[in-house]
C-alpha cells in the first residue's frame, strides 16, 4: 500500500518513540548517525535550492499582462505578510497559555541532558552561506526578467527541475527517518511529552488562524465585488480538500481554477491569476512557519521581537516564491532564513521540519482557497464584475 507523506512522517514519529521508550542505546546510536549525517546535508542543499526556486520564480514574474501581473503580486504578496503579522500577535498572545517558555533551554543541545551521540558525522560544508545565495537568486532573477535572451533562463529552470528531483527523490522519502532519529534522542532523553502536547496546541491555534485569514480574504472579496463572501467561500471547498489530498499548490491549480470561475471570474482573469498565486500566494504557509518557529523558540527560550520576525515575514515572502510542487517545499525554502535570521540551531530544525510537516496540508488549503479571493479582487481591479450573482 502506498502511503503519503503525512502517513510516513506519523509513523516515523511512532517509531522514534517506541525506540527511545525501549531505551535501545545501539539503534538510538544508529539513527542519531543518520540524523546527524542528514542534517549536515541539509545545510549544504539550502543554497541550492534558494538558487533552484527563487531565481526562475522572479524571472518568471517578468512575463505576464504589465499592470496587471503587479497588481496580482502585490495582493499576494501583501496578503502573505498580513497573514504572518497575524500569526505573530496571536502567538505571541497566546504562547504563555500552552507553552511552557524555556522548557527545553540548553537541553536539545547539550549530551549532559541525556541526549547520546552518533558513532559518526560528515562534514558536509555548502557552497556558499545563505544571504551570498539570496542575492545571487535575486541577481539572476532579476536579470532573468529584464534580458530578453533565454539562454540563462533555460539553465535556471533545469537547475530547478535537478533541484526539486533532489528535494523529491531524496530530501523529502528520508524525512521520516530523520523524524524517528531526532525522537528516538529525544524520548531517550526524558524531552517528548511536552513536546508532543505543544505540538497538538500549536496545530489548533494554526487551523484557527487559517480559518480566520479565509473568512478575512474572503470578506474584503465579497465586499469589492459586492457578494456574500460565505457564498464564494463555500465554493472553492473543493480546491480545500483537494489540497490537503495533495499537499501541493501546483497540483492543484485544475481544481482551484473551475471552482474559481465558479465564483464568477472572468476566464481570462481566473486564467492568468491563478496559476500566478500558486507559487507566489502563500498566506497559509506563512502562517504556519511563523507559528512553527516561535513554538520552537519559545520551548528553546528564545525571546523574538516583533521587528526581528516582521523581517523574517518580509524575507519569506520572497523566498518561497515558486517554492516546488512537492510537499514541505516552503519549509525547505525557509530553512535557510530560519538559521540565519532567527538563529535555529540543526536540532531546532529537525523539530520544525516535523511540527511544520504534520500540518503542511492545511497551510496549503489555505494558499489554494486564499488564491480564488485574490482572483476576484483582481477580476474587480481589471474592471470585470463576478459573471452571475453570489
């Protein structure tokens, strides 16, 4: 039986577990290897893929109808970030209810705490240092959108492609060992109950918070277009499920485009606008890593300023731009900024990897449906109004 990622990743969690309740000293050791030997190659293939996605995704904005391709970006764009502003007061409201602040401070890192160490490692030092790999992506980008040749471009998108292969076929199969390897260390340890409590906090303060971003987006829609905003919700359920079947935004652009043009969306529009939020509109996803990282933050007692996150909300916006079609690719895409911008340290970021897996579905439904009220804001700014009354 083939099972998803979201199956995988549960099991994986149950064995890592299991393994670290037996307290079985030589497979902890073994998987602790693993995880160690996985997460240095982690390191190394963040360059590429901010590389690998950012690049082509900005030369890519480059074509498209003029005014009209900047007014899809900027609502997408400024929607993504009023999501994550969102999730950062409504966390940082919420945290001292369902997180015990510090809880894991000095433990996740430190082998006096119990934690053991693997027989091995492999130093696996990238290329080049994250920020050197945004700005080249930016440059290339850029240029990639202004010159009218198409040699560059056609090497960034197979450089993409050998990316999202590598993300695919390799990154992506062995994140559930490398949940089991991080669990097992810290169930050894005495470290997985609480964790595992916050976890399911934290994944309905998430679902709350996407629910309110669509009834928000969706509200502004109906308003400029003058329908019932529950109306045209209700009608793009279908992307929402098909979504979370899927995890992936592009995999589900056929479905979010019918149901948009449901809603009444002029075809034209329903076709340019939609296919463009897919990997430019990440509303759902934003408010997840940001609920993710300051759960893990605060479990590690690190305080986050608001200045300091807002940065890290402006940078994402960018930098999950076409983000791949494969499951976990925004986190993948994030995780260079979350090492340099708010300090996560490898085992920090096998813990948000795993919090920010078990919820990517639902971070994706919320992209999808987001991107139908977007097309309708777009359909009223291009001087269309809905087809037939919602």
């Amino acid at each position: 039986m083939k099972l998803g990622l979201l199956p995988k990743l549960i099991i994986g969690l149950i064995v890592g577990i299991a393994v670290g309740k037996l307290g079985m000293i030589i497979p902890i050791r073994i998987l602790v290897t693993f995880g160690d030997i996985f997460g240095n190659f982690l390191k190394f293939v963040i360059p590429l893929i901010i590389i690998g996605f950012v690049a082509p995704g900005i030369g890519d904005l480059g074509k498209g109808a003029g005014k009209l391709l900047g007014i899809t970006t900027g609502i997408a764009y400024l929607s993504t970030i009023l999501a994550g502003t969102f999730a950062y007061f409504v966390n940082r409201t919420l945290s001292g209810n369902f997180l015990k602040i510090g809880e894991l401070a000095g433990k996740i890192a430190n082998p006096e705490h119990g934690l053991l160490k693997g027989f091995f490692t492999i130093d696996m030092p990238p290329i080049m240092g994250v920020m050197t790999a945004l700005l080249i992506a930016f440059v290339l980008g850029i240029g990639i959108s202004i010159v009218k040749g198409t040699a560059i471009k056609e090497v960034m998108g197979e450089f993409q492609v050998i990316v999202e292969k590598l993300i695919g076929n390799i990154v992506i199969p062995l994140l559930p060992l490398y949940i089991a390897a991080v669990f097992s260390n810290m169930t050894y340890a005495g470290q997985v109950e609480s964790t595992m409590g916050i976890f399911a906090k934290v994944f309905l303060v998430i679902i709350c918070l996407h629910l309110i971003m669509l009834l928000g987006q969706y509200t502004i829609a109906g308003v400029i277009s003058n329908a019932n905003p529950i109306s045209l919700l209700k009608n793009m359920m279908p992307a929402y499920f098909t979504a979370i079947g899927t995890q992936s935004s592009a995999a589900t652009i056929p479905v979010t485009l019918a149901q948009t043009k449901v809603n009444g969306v002029n075809d034209g529009i329903a076709d340019f606008a939609v296919p463009l939020c897919a990997t430019i509109h990440l509303s759902g996803s934003t408010i997840t890593l940001v609920s993710c990282a300051m759960a893990v933050m605060g479990l590690n007692g690190i305080e986050v300023s608001f200045t300091q996150m807002f940065g890290f909300i402006l940078m994402l916006g960018i930098t999950m731009v076409a983000a791949p079609g494969v499951p976990g690719g925004a986190v993948m895409a994030a995780l260079g900024l979350l090492e340099v911008m708010l300090g996560f340290t490898p085992v920090m970021t096998s813990l948000m990897i795993a919090l920010y897996l078990t919820q990517d579905s639902f971070g994706t439904a919320c992209n999808v449906t987001g991107d139908g009220a977007i097309s309708i804001i777009v359909n009223k700014f291009a001087g269309y109004s809905l087809k037939k009354k919602i």
